[in-house]
C-alpha cells in the first residue's frame, strides 16, 4: 500500500513483501475474531434450539477461519527464516515448479476453509434455510 500511494520505489523489496503478509495476518485476525464474536453470540443465546443449529455455524466459521489463516502463517514464518519449522518444511514450491507437500496441504487449506467459512456464514444468515425452504 506505501508504494501505491507514492512513498515507495519498488513492490518487489523483502521489507515490503513481510510488512504486507504481518498487515494481511493482522487485518484477518481483526476480522475473522469479529466474525466469530457475532456467531458465537447468536449461539449462545439461542438456547431453545437444538445443538446442531446453535453451535453449526459457530464451529464451521471458526475452521474455516482456521484453514484461510494457514496459508498467510506459513507466509510470516516464512519471512522470519523459519523460527519455529525449518525453512525447507515451508516452501510452497520444488525446485521444478511443482507444488511441495506443504504447497498442496496450504492450496487445500485454503480452499475447504474457504468452503466452510462460506457455509457456516449462510447457515447462520439463514439462507440456507431458506434455500431448503424451512423457516429460520
């Protein structure tokens, strides 16, 4: 964001590329901890309905927040050379441009938490409900 307004010469620097993975973990924490505040608020005040309904979309939000952090975790471990894993544990690619078992296990993460978050999002708007044609 600092070289789109001016104040930066390249996009391409290691400083820039670790502040906007710390920016992007840190804007998704903000956002999916207010997410997940809302969902388990309606769930724990809903206590007539059954246990599916109330905690379902709290649960599905709460993985699918899970596996779309990975991917921008592995990122910032990444930038700090590896403090916790070693560095050859983490890369996304091979040396021939194929995807590392790390890469294919963050490509997944990725995509099912993307799915679960969507579902546990609809499921707690109601529009599954009424897509099913149940009332909410």
């Amino acid at each position: 964001m600092v070289t789109a307004f001016g104040a930066g010469s390249s996009m391409a620097s290691d400083g820039k590329r670790e502040a906007s993975h710390h920016f992007t973990l840190g804007a998704n924490l903000v956002l999916f901890s207010g997410l997940l505040f809302k969902v388990y608020g309606k769930g724990a005040s809903s206590s007539s309905k059954p246990l599916a309904e109330r905690w379902g979309p709290f649960i599905l939000c709460t993985l699918g927040c899970m596996g779309l952090m990975w991917d921008i975790v592995r990122h910032v471990m990444l930038d700090h050379d590896g403090v916790f894993v070693p560095v050859k544990d983490l890369v996304m690619y091979n040396n021939y441009g194929g995807l590392t078992p790390m890469g294919h296990a963050s490509q997944m993460a990725s995509i099912i938490g993307f799915l679960m978050l969507i579902s546990g999002v609809l499921w707690f708007t109601g529009v599954l409900q009424l897509c099913c044609g149940r009332s909410a």
